[in-house]
C-alpha cells in the first residue's frame, strides 16, 4: 500500500530562470528554487517512489517523476530545477507516494545574490476541512506575505478565505472562482498590486473548503513571509485546528549570538470567530504575559516586552488560552536570523521525531559560508516530566547511524534540551555526495515510550559579506 506526502512548492522559478536574474538585494523580489528533502522513516527500503507535480489550481494529470529507492532510515533531497520534466517558472504543488512512510521538509534556495536565508517548511500526510494562517502581513514591518492552499481531497474543493486583523475586524473575504482540483494550489500574495487588503496590513486567515456538490473538503496550506527591502524571509505551516495550551520550544530576549542580540516572538490567532479570549504566555523562567485577543484574530506577544524578563534569556514558553483555542507561530530575529516555526498543541508531540535536514558545516566550510549547520531544540510537552534518556541519532544519507547524542537527567513539563552534530563526537555531519541518492543528513530523536515531544530544528549559515548568521527554523516531524 502506498503512502501519500503532500507537499506545497511555494515559491518556484526552475532552471536557467532561477540563475538569469540580476542579484535581489530583497527577498519578496528574489527568485526562488525549492529542493524537497525528504527520509524514510519505514522499517524497510522503498521498492517505489514517486512524486507528481500540479501546476494549478486546474490541473487534473500531474507530472510524476520515478525517484530512486531509498534505504530504511535514510535521507536525501531532490532539487526541483534539475527536473528536465518540470520546467522553468513552474509554481503548483507536488504529491509523494511510496511503500514507505515517507516525511519530508521543502527548503526555498534563492538564486544568486545577497539573499542567503533558506526558508523551510513541512509536508502533510492529510488535509481538513479548515487551515488557520496565523500572520499574513502586506506592506507591515518591511514584510508581505505569500501563501498557498492546496487541495489534497480526492473530489474538487471550492475555498473561501477570511481576513481579520489585529483588532478582530473582518477586512476580506472571498470564494474561490473556479474549484480547485485534487492536487491542485491557490496562491495568494499579499503584496501584488491587486490584492485588496488595506495597505499596510497586519493580521491573520482563516480558510474552509467545502466539496463541489456539498461536504467538508480537505486542505493544507503554507506561507512565505518576505522582506521587501531587505534579506530575511521565513516559511511557516497553515494549521488545522487550534488548542487551549501550546508549547513554544523556543523562547529569547537579547540573547546574544556573534555578539548580536536575538529575540523571539509569537503570533497567537484565537481560532473561534464569534468568542474573544485571555492568551498567557509563560517562559520557562517563570515570567508571565497576558493578552486578550478577539475572534479569529491574532496578538503578537514580544519575549522582551513581559515585565520583569531579562537580557540574555534563552528558554520555552508554554501558550493558554483562557476560553477558545488558538494556534501559535513563533519567529526568531536578529544577529542576521529570520526564523519562524509552528507551535505544539497539547497532546500533539510523539516519543520519536524526525527531522529530514540536518547539516554540520566543518570549520573552514563553516568559515567560507558555503554550508550550514543546525542546532536542535528539544521541549516536553507530555503532562508529566521525562525522567529517562532522549536519544538524538545522527543519520547518513545511506541510513546508517553517525553518532548519537545521549541526554540524561530527564525534562521537566515545558522545558527543553539542545543537540547538535558535536555533541555526538561528530565535528562535521550531513555532508554526502552519491549522485543517487543525493546528499544529506537526517536526525532521529527518541524518548521513552508514552514521551511527548515537540521538536524546532535552526538551520543555519554564516554570510561572509555581512559576517551575520543567518538561519531560519523548521519542526521536527512526528514518525508514523
């Protein structure tokens, strides 16, 4: 039998139109290429694998592309610009199927120029009938925002999506002209001259799908949220539904890197569109925030700004909702980051998370800025602390194990442990070059059973020009 991944390609300029552009010293104007990296996370090799590519919202016959098989355990990446079949300017989406589960995490590559973030975001294994956008921002703090909807039912799905802002007021709506197909994407972009939201805008989404002929459809969605001056960019999952506690496993206030100072903050939507609610964030140091936040729209809540916090904090947080549930996003920034990852709901983590992209540069690659390295995040979010080891496995892109890195003393409910490659004795960590499959690492990290992890994963590299690191963040993903 086989399993379905889906995947939205965000932002696609394939081939010679990814390396013909001038350089983009603005990333909402860069040219982007993504490459899927993705890993078996089954029990055996594939014995096949595919993926098929949508171009639109009407396509009903994909292109599909026979990749090679994959052993157990192990990871590679396929870029979508050395596809002789998928040609350039191709944006859509994209279906993996194989025997295998398979988990996957999509990189954004910019084409040459100043821009060096490389955003990163999820696939899904299924889609519902709603997906939650927790900021969608036009023309605000230097940054638009591009999102996509992808139909992964099996029939045509008619959408409609809201606009609320800050202040929980309704700013647009609209249907879907056309049904999109199985397989298919809508994009919206919130910074073409067209779009209707007042400008400049700053809020959230809410978006349903109903089946052609009546019933709930099934969607995902994902966004792109690009600075329109300047280099930073980040991706981030729709989610489908909301919760009364989440978990943030990154939390920081001027916490320095290079010397720089860095810092988080969450966007919160309260997902009930007719019920406002009290949002308390605490950090895992104790200090407390508290905001009220209308019916389906959001409130950004700034580590640095709850009273009492100090300089140099670097934690968690937990997310309640004192009446309605709420999705979180959480951004890292500063010291040249540009990060954005998903929050956990209660009762949503696993004992065992994968994490499809995992790379250590060595010093001298490190110190030239052609490759990366990534650091892992690491909180419990079960009802009750882990009191034996969790076990992060650094996996070769053959599926053999590195090393791994043994942590002890347990996690208490909230808090969070850190990883990376060192901590396993290895110096240097997913670099592999077999042609086929392609190259890369993987992470695979363990708890005891009945365990609840939620897992952020910050890749990033060192840009020679402006002696910045520059990052952004991804979450691990539960192993089926």
């Amino acid at each position: 039998m086989k399993t379905r991944l889906f995947t939205i390609l965000i932002i696609l300029a394939i081939g010679l139109a990814a390396f013909t552009q001038p350089a983009q010293a603005q990333a909402y104007t860069a040219v982007w290429t993504t490459s899927i990296t993705y890993q078996n996370v089954g029990t055996a090799d594939t014995t096949t694998l595919q993926i098929l590519f949508y171009a639109s919202t009407s396509t009903t016959v994909p292109i599909t592309i026979t990749r090679p098989n994959l052993p157990a355990g192990a990871g590679t990446s396929v870029s979508i610009g050395t596809l002789p079949d998928v040609t350039a300017g191709f944006h859509g989406a994209a279906v993996m199927q194989a025997d295998q589960p398979l988990l996957a995490t999509l990189v954004q590559v910019p084409g040459p120029g100043a821009v060096k973030v490389r955003p990163l975001s999820n696939g899904f294994s299924a889609g519902a009938p709603q997906t939650l956008i927790a900021t969608v921002l036009k023309n605000q703090f230097g940054n638009n925002t591009i999102f996509s909807v992808m139909n992964v039912d099996s029939v045509a799905n008619n959408i409609n999506i809201k606009f609320y802002d800050t202040s929980a007021v309704l700013r647009h709506q609209f249907n879907s002209a056309t049904p999109i197909e199985p397989g298919g994407a809508y994009y919206w972009d919130a910074g073409a001259a067209t779009d209707p939201l007042p400008n400049p805008f700053n809020g959230s989404a809410v978006v349903t799908a109903t089946r052609v002929g009546g019933g709930a459809g099934a969607v995902i969605s994902s966004a792109m949220e690009l600075e329109i001056t300047t280099t930073g960019g980040k991706a981030f999952e729709g989610v489908a539904s909301g919760a009364t506690t989440f978990y943030m496993p990154s939390a920081l206030c001027d916490y320095l890197v290079s010397g720089l100072p860095t810092n988080t903050s969450y966007a919160i939507q309260n997902t009930d569109l007719v019920n406002s609610t009290n949002v308390t964030v605490t950090y895992s140091n104790g200090i407390a925030q508290t905001k009220t936040v209308g019916a389906g729209a959001k409130a950004s809540f700034v580590a640095c700004q709850a009273t009492g916090m100090t300089t140099g904090f670097i934690g968690s947080a937990t997310v309640t909702s004192s009446a309605t549930p709420v999705i979180a996003v959480g951004k890292a920034y500063g010291a040249g980051l540009s990060t954005a990852f998903v929050g956990a709901a209660a009762g949503s983590g696993s004992a065992k998370v994968a994490l499809p992209y995992v790379r250590y540069a060595g010093a001298t690659t490190w110190a030239a800025g052609t490759l990366q390295r990534t650091f892992i995040t690491i909180q419990n979010i079960g009802a009750a602390a882990i009191t034996g080891d969790v076990t992060v496995q650094y996996v070769t892109c053959t599926g053999t194990i590195a090393g791994t890195h043994t942590i002890t003393g347990g996690i208490a409910v909230g808090a969070k442990k850190n990883s990376n490659s060192t901590n396993a004795g290895l110096a240097e960590f997913g670099i592999c070059s077999l042609g086929t499959p392609a190259n890369g690492g993987s992470a695979m990290i363990t708890a005891p059973a009945g365990s609840q992890l939620a897992v952020v994963a910050r890749v990033v590299t060192l840009d020679i020009a402006t002696n910045l690191v520059v990052g952004e963040d991804y979450n691990g993903l539960n192993v089926p």
